[in-house]
C-alpha cells in the first residue's frame, strides 16, 4: 500500500492544502510533502493524528479497497409494485439507499398515487419520460409533463399522482435517501 498516495488523495477529497493539513496536526508542511511523496513515514501516533483530521481511522485506511460499481443492468435493480395505489417503483442502483442520492423509476397507472410524505431533510429532483403528474407540495398543485421536470426540498407534506388517462413514468432522485 502507498501510504503517502492515499494521504494525498484523502488531503485532496477534503479540500486541505499541505499546510492546512500540517497546521491541524501540529506538524510541519516539509514533513506531510515527504509523507506524500514516499520519503518519510509516519509513526503510528502521527498517522493516527493525521487520518483523524481526514475523517477516518487506522481500520478504514489500511482496509482492502473494494472496486466501487459504476454501471448495473436490468437484472441488477430491484422492482416493488403496490397494485392498490397503481405504481411501480424500480431501484435503478442497488443499495442506493447508503449512498448520498437515491434514484428510482416510477411508473404510476392512471388514478395511482405515490405516498404521501412528511418533510424530510435533503432534496428531491424529478423528470418525466411519459405522460403526466400532479406533484403536491403541502397546499399546492404543479402539473409536470413529459420532458418537464421538478426540484424542490421537501418542508411540506409532498406526493404526487397520475391524474391523466395514460400511464406515466418518471426519473425521481432523492438526496439523501428517502424512498
């Protein structure tokens, strides 16, 4: 493992000059450059006090780096449907729910509804492929079309509804996760 290269990465991520580094950990700015480029090491007491700075610790650090997923296919995603209320809702990244955004496709049958939500903390972006919906935001009505889309952080009771004639379908991604 390349101890100096993850520091820097690390460092990097969160937006820490050398220096600001070395001023949180009571060291000097030579000593985290020779850190970083492989020409010293640290004690264990020092890369403590370093990781600390960074967010993380000793176990985290020196853990096996596992190859993060980038793309995922049909059989990858998840698939729930409520026949009662007339939707689908799809997971289109298993295990989103951990991540920092959650997005989902939604399918909701005429006359079908979504929940209804209590405000939460985060954002909610969405964007239809087909048909219409009707998003509620507490006492409000916006009608959202195909090819029209919708953002808003959700300090209201909020859900939405298919009140056309056709189904409709839509992208809708939560941050943090929420559905």
């Amino acid at each position: 493992m390349d101890i100096g290269e993850k520091v820097k990465r690390l460092r990097t991520e969160k937006q820490l000059t050398q220096e600001e580094l070395a001023n949180r950990c009571e060291l000097s700015k030579g000593f985290i450059s020779q850190l970083e480029n492989d020409l010293t090491s640290p004690s264990i007491a020092t890369l403590i006090d370093i990781l600390d700075v960074l967010g993380t610790n000793l176990r985290e650090f020196f853990a096996e780096e596992v190859n993060e997923k980038i793309t995922f296919k049909k059989d990858d995603m998840f698939e729930v449907e409520d026949f009662d209320n007339k939707y689908t809702f799809r997971w289109l990244v298993p295990n989103s729910q951990k991540n920092d955004m959650e997005p989902v496709l939604v399918k909701i049958e005429p006359d079908g509804k979504y929940k209804e939500e209590k405000p939460h903390e985060g954002e909610e972006f969405g964007y239809v492929i087909k048909g219409t919906i009707c998003l509620y935001m507490g006492n409000k009505k916006f009608k959202v079309r195909k090819g029209e889309s919708f953002y808003y952080k959700p300090k209201e009771v909020h859900y939405i509804t298919n009140e056309g004639k056709v189904p409709a379908m839509l992208i809708w991604v939560s941050s943090p996760p929420s559905f």
